[in-house]
C-alpha cells in the first residue's frame, strides 16, 4: 500500500519511495567521537537514517557537532522529559522519535509539536508494548498497542500537525504483525517497522526476518529496524538482506551456497568464508553460486554471475553462465576472488 510522504532530512520515507534501512548508534551520544566514528561506520554499511539517545542536555548538545560530521538524517529518542525534546529540536534534529508512553502531559506534548511544527521536522510515535499504560478495558495487546497511537496521532492533528511516522512494536512477533496490520487499515500515515528487542544476533535476525518479513511481503512499512542485541552494522546488514529475500531492495552482492552432505567433494565452509569476507562493502547486485557437489551445482552456476562446482579435489568455475576453468581446491577462494573482481569491473 501506498502512504503519504514524509521528509527527514533529504530522505523521503512513505511515499511510494524505497523501503529505508535504519539503525540507531549505541555509542552514549555525548561522546561526540565515538558517536561520529560508528554513524559513519553505519553509512558505509548503507544505513540511510539514524537515531541517537538523547537522555541529557549533554547529549542534546552534542547534536550539532555530530550532524556536521555525518551524511545521513540524524533522529534523536527522547524519553520522559519534554525540554529535552524541544532542545534537541532547536539543536537541529531532522527528526523526533517519542513514546507516547512516557510523556503523557497533553501542555508538554503541545509544546513539542509546537517546536516541530515551527522547524518542519517529523515526529514518530512509536509506541512499545513495554511502556503501555495499564490495560482497563481488557483488550489484545496489539489493540491496545494500536489505540494508544491512534490517540496521539489525533492529538497532533488536533494541533495541525500531520508530519507524522508511526511504530507499534512488540517483542512477539504475532502481536507486531497484528498490531500493524491493524494500524495499516486505519491510517496513511508511513509505518516504521520493527520487533522490539529482538535479541542476540542469531534469535534476533530470525525473530526479526519473520515479523517484519511477513508485514512488508503483504504490503506493510515504509522503513525498517532490525534491533539487534549486537553492533548496528549487523543490524544494518541484515535489514538490507531482508529487503533483498523479498526483492524490495537491491543493495550488494548475494552468495547462494549450498549446506552440503555426504556428496561434498570439497570443503567448502572455508571457501564461503573467505568470498563472503571480500565481498564485504562490495555495492554491485551481483548473484554468487557456491555448491559442493553436481546435484544442484551446475544449474546454479550458470544462472549465477559467479559460480562454482565442487568436484573431487577441485571445482569447475563458471562465470555469466558458462564454464571458465577447472581450479585445484586450494586455489579455488583466490580464483573465485578474481573472476568476482572481473565482474566488479564491469558494475562500478
């Protein structure tokens, strides 16, 4: 489905644009340096949006600085109190993202819409299933979840305020996928999607894959978190693979490899590995075939740009569909490393 748009920074989201991948530094923001050094880390890795805690007036003031200092729209998460909303505003945030939850004030609310309104910058409302208000009328979770942001969403457009993203994450991936399904029926506005506190890397990734996966494939999210209990270049990574399974973002270099069995005729663990390293920051579409064995293999390969068939003590090399050369299986990460290298040639 097609939302409204809203700018953040030189970003659009909603709209009809792109899915966008963001991540949030968890360096503490006050620390100028480091917060710089791992947003840029961030950029590299395609991070197009990023938010940073803004706990304290040191953090609020530290906006500045870092915003000189990296490309992409800068989002400050303000909790609690209110003049810290505001200054971060006046700082120059390209964006505010609140929990209902935890400013209830509607003078304190209208102060910061205010502000916002003032400086043409969005506000998100991202609501989180840990910070709801006591359930009185006994409804799901994910109603509950959707009520409350519908309630803030009338509040701003009581104030003529309609620059708004909306999130309703839950750490069960059910109540996210209800909860946004829900949200989805009932407003224009672009969606943020996300599974809150997703976990350690590897339950984190497949919790995450599964509910924001399932949303965007019926049309659901204009952008995306994958919270990982882990550095958020990892998180960044596996929001644009995410994106590429569903073919909603192309962005670098696939490898399809096989989980190889008793047919293997090579080690090919090793080989993966050390494809996979050189492929890192690598920004060309390019599809990699690596199997161990003739079963699936050739097919693969020449539906590939790159691929590979193990045979014994060696693998058959295949690149733009056709056979290329036999390589001994010691030589075989190098070889692949250079016809891979060719075909950057030609994808700058």
């Amino acid at each position: 489905m097609t939302t409204r748009g809203v700018m953040v920074g030189g970003v659009q989201i909603g709209g009809g644009a792109p899915i966008r991948v963001q991540s949030m530094a968890k360096t503490k923001t006050e620390d100028i340096g480091a917060t710089i050094s791992q947003i840029r880390s961030m950029e590299e890795m395609g991070c197009e949006l990023v938010r940073v805690a803004v706990p304290s007036s040191e953090a609020a003031e530290a906006i500045p600085c870092i915003k000189q200092a990296i490309h992409i729209p800068l989002v400050a998460d303000v909790h609690f109190d209110p003049y810290l909303a505001i200054s971060a505003i006046e700082k120059g945030a390209d964006k505010l993202r609140l929990n209902p939850g935890n400013i209830r004030n509607p003078e304190d609310l209208a102060r910061i819409v205010m502000a916002a309104r003032e400086r043409n910058i969005p506000i998100r409302i991202g609501v989180n299933e840990g910070s709801l208000p006591p359930n009185t009328r006994g409804d799901s979770l994910a109603r509950r979840m959707v009520n409350i942001a519908l309630e803030e969403i009338k509040f701003l457009e009581d104030l003529d305020f309609g620059h708004i993203v909306v999130s309703c994450k839950a750490f069960d991936v059910h109540t996210t996928i209800e909860a946004y399904k829900l949200l989805s029926q009932k407003i224009s506005y672009p969606l943020h999607l996300g599974v809150t506190e997703a976990g350690p890397p590897f339950e984190g990734a497949i919790r995450s894959a599964l509910g924001i996966g399932i949303l965007l494939h019926l049309g659901i999210g204009d952008t995306i978190r994958v919270s990982l209990s882990a550095p958020p270049e990892l998180e960044v990574k596996a929001g644009y693979e995410l994106l590429k399974c569903l073919n909603l973002r192309q962005s670098g270099p696939e490898i399809l490899s096989c989980p190889t069995c008793g047919r293997a005729k090579i080690d090919l663990f090793p080989i993966v590995d050390k494809v996979s390293k050189f492929l890192q920051g690598k920004k060309a579409p390019l599809r990699i075939s690596l199997c161990a064995c003739g079963v699936n293999g050739p097919g693969e390969a020449e539906r590939a740009d790159v691929g590979m068939v193990g045979g014994k003590g060696k693998g058959a090399i295949w690149r733009s569909g056709k056979f290329v050369r036999a390589v001994e299986e010691e030589k075989l990460p190098q070889a692949l490393i250079q016809e891979i290298e060719e075909m950057l040639r030609c994808h700058p």
